[in-house]
C-alpha cells in the first residue's frame, strides 16, 4: 500500500502498483490527473485510477472527468485542460484563468507562435518607431517591455 500526496505525480516507478485511489478529482487540473494516472499500470499487470469524486461537482467537472476517462492521449488532454480552465498568465505566476491576450487566442492560433514570434522580433529590433506605437496602442506606458 502507498500512501502519497501529488508529490508523486512525476518521477517515481513502482512497477508493482496496479491501483490508484485519487479522492476529490475535481480539484486538479487535467494534466496533472493524467500524470498521477501514469504512476500506476508500470508493471505487467492490468491497472486501475479510481476518482472519487463527489456528487455535489460541477458540470465542468464532470465533463473534465469524463474526458480523462474517455482517452489516455496526453495531448488530446493538454489542449481541453487549456480550453477548460484558460492559459493564466504565461509571463507571471498564475496558472489557470483568463490570459489577458487582447486578440490571440492560444488554443486557436498555437500554429502561428513560431511566426508571431519572429515577427515580434524584427519589429523589436528593427522597426523602433513601429514598436513604441504598439506598446502605447495595447499596453500603455509600459515601455519596459521592449527593452528585456
């Protein structure tokens, strides 16, 4: 029997663990539900992750649930976990809700980053008088930006 908290939610093997209780599922993100899930089923027997969860969950819980029941594609799980409790703040500490993006959406335009970025970067260095429009347009006075 092994009694653990998230702790183990990367970097420990126990082959011979076949079952896995995780009480109050709906507090965890997707994610990491997925990767406590891994820590079981290393070994050759069959393998089982039971979610507790209570009656009185949210619908957004239960569909995050049940979707996590329905696949064991990681990706498949990232993108809802994304869609479902939003980005949070990927330059600071938050990390679920509403990312504060006036246009993008990442989720919808995750093929464009590697072309916003180059772009981001000529304007950065090359088009100074382009750059301070913009910073002044969505952001305000907030010039120590373009200077990191």
């Amino acid at each position: 029997l092994l009694v653990a908290t998230t702790v183990i939610e990367v970097g420990v093997n126990v082959p011979n663990a076949n079952i896995m209780v995780i009480e109050n599922p709906e507090r965890l993100g997707l994610a990491q539900l997925h990767q406590l899930r891994g820590r079981v089923g290393r070994g050759a027997r069959v393998s089982f992750c039971i979610l507790l969860a209570g009656d009185a969950i949210s619908q957004q819980s239960r569909d995050r649930l049940n979707l996590l029941k329905d696949t064991n594609d990681g990706f498949v799980l990232a993108e809802a976990d994304l869609r479902l409790r939003g980005p949070g703040d990927v330059t600071g500490t938050r990390q679920t809700g509403e990312l504060s993006f006036r246009v993008a959406d990442l989720g919808e335009h995750a093929d464009m980053l590697d072309e916003i970025a180059e772009l981001a970067e000529v304007i950065r260095l090359e088009h100074t008088d382009i750059r301070e429009q913009l910073i002044e347009r969505w952001i305000g006075h907030e010039e120590h930006f373009a200077h990191v």
